[in-house]
C-alpha cells in the first residue's frame, strides 16, 4: 500500500494506473475505521482494478468546534487496517492540500428540500460542508466508483444529488450498514462510547425495527411516539425520527402507498451523537 499526502503524488499515481487500463475505486473517510469501512472496501475491490481509500477530517461538516477537536484520529491503527485488507493506495491530504488559498468555489448545487429536513434541520450548513468536501475530493482522485455507506442516508441522496448536477463522471455505489450482532450500526463515533452506554445504544435499532415490522398496520404518528419510547426508555435522547420518502426525503403521512419509504433517526448518548437509518419498502419489489 502507498501512502500519499499531496495531490500532485496521488494524481501521479492514478495516472499511471489508468494508462494501465486500471479502473479506480474511491473510499472517502474520516478515519477511526471499522467493519463497516472495510465492508466499503471489499466492495470497492470488488468492482474496481485499483482502490484508494482518503482519511481525512473533513473541518467544515462540523458543527460544533468540540465535536471536532474530540473526533478519534487513530492513524497508526487505521493504517495497519488498510494494509491487512489490501488497499493500493490511502491518501492522507493536510487542510491546505484540500482547501488551499486558490481554490475554485465548489460549484452552486440546488438541493431543493433535500437538505432541510432531519440532519439538514439539525444541522444547519453541515451538508455545504459534506458536499465541498466530497466535489474537492473527486475533483482530486477522479475516480470511476465511489462507495459510501447507506448508514449516512441523507448524505448518499446530496451527493448523488450533486453529481447529477456536475460534469463529475464518477457512479455512486451504495453498500448496506454493516451491523454489530446486537443490531448496533457501526460508526467512528461508537468508540466514544462506554461499554453500559453501548449495550443501551441497541433500542436505536430496535426502535427502527419496531416502525419496520408495524409501518403498514399503524399511523405514522404512533409509530413515531412508540419509537421514540423506546429510545428514551433506554436512556437515550433522541433528536428525531422521521418516516421519508427515500428519493425526496420528505416526510410522508400515508405510508401504505409510497413506494421507497426509509425511517431515519439521530439521538444522543454520553454526549455523542448517533445516527441510523432502516429501509422500510423499496420500490424494486413492487
């Protein structure tokens, strides 16, 4: 595995694989990997000749300057991870490699109301950041696949909003949520957890699976009041749940109908904000 901190090294790099007729996989992340990015990978490798993986603290989706100075930055670890699983290259880019003083503006992208509801309301401007940060690092590696993970569903849908509105040829591949056999999603953030507070982080998936098994015989709302006592009753503070469309992710009130309808979540534990998301019904099985 190469590891490469300029652009000009990693470009050089992909250069010469493409004129090798190598194709390019792309996995962005912020580091502190798990499971969850390696199930990332092995698609990746899957699909693609050439993999390269960026680690990368993006510091303009932060909302809170804290949540960004405590995020885990275990480089050593994550470098080893990458190496055992056979990545070709893992770029490691510093803040003035990503956002030097010349850079272009990221071009305008009209996302309409897809970012404003749930993260988009809680979070405001965090998904001005995501999309900077993800065009800045296409626009870098220019490759053929980029996988994301469908635990970050709000995200996948903006960024596939924005290639659609850019000349940017890369193709969005969407991986599953890789999950703990309790049910819990895997996330960085989840190594900021206490072992108690990880065991009472489950009725996030519990209280999805509870819309899932019940969306098609009760109201949209009761479902919501029932899954949010579950979140609570477990000692967590949820921030929302909301039932969306999953193509304009728009809240829906009559779900027997819709033909793609996700349940999507964000709560707190010990101070650390946890997300995730269950497919209710997609329309490929109708």
């Amino acid at each position: 595995m190469k590891i490469l901190k300029t652009n000009r090294g990693l470009q050089n790099n992909i250069s010469k694989e493409r004129n090798n007729k190598k194709s390019i996989g792309f996995v962005p992340t912020m580091g502190a990997l798990h499971d969850g990015h390696m199930s990332l990978i092995q698609e990746a490798q899957q699909g693609c000749d050439v993999v390269v993986v960026s680690i990368f603290v993006n510091p303009t989706q932060f909302n809170e300057k804290s949540d960004l100075e405590k995020y885990p930055r275990p480089i050593e670890r994550d470098t080893a991870m990458l190496k055992e699983h056979g990545v070709d290259y893992l770029f490691l880019p510093s803040t003035t490699q990503i956002y030097p003083k010349n850079l272009a503006p990221t071009p305008k992208i009209n996302l309409g109301q897809l970012a404003t509801t749930m993260e988009g309301e809680h979070r405001p401007g965090h998904f001005e950041g995501v999309i900077q940060v993800v065009h800045r690092l296409l626009t870098i590696v220019s490759p053929d696949q980029l996988y994301m993970g469908q635990k970050d569903f709000q995200q996948f849908t903006i960024i596939q909003a924005m290639l659609n509105q850019t000349n940017l040829k890369t193709q969005l591949r969407v991986c599953p949520i890789h999950r703990q056999d309790d049910g819990l999603a895997m996330s960085s953030r989840n190594a900021r957890l206490s072992a108690a507070a990880k065991k009472k982080a489950t009725a996030i998936y519990e209280s999805l699976m509870y819309i899932k098994n019940n969306f098609m015989t009760t109201g949209r709302d009761q479902l919501i009041k029932e899954a949010l006592e579950i979140q609570k009753s477990s000692g967590l503070d949820p921030e929302y749940i909301d039932i969306a469309d999953g193509h304009t992710l728009q809240s829906l009130t009559d779900l027997r109908k819709a033909k793609y309808v996700v349940a999507c979540t964000a709560s707190w534990l010990e101070g650390i904000r946890l997300i995730d998301n269950m497919i209710l019904r997609k329309e490929d099985e109708y």
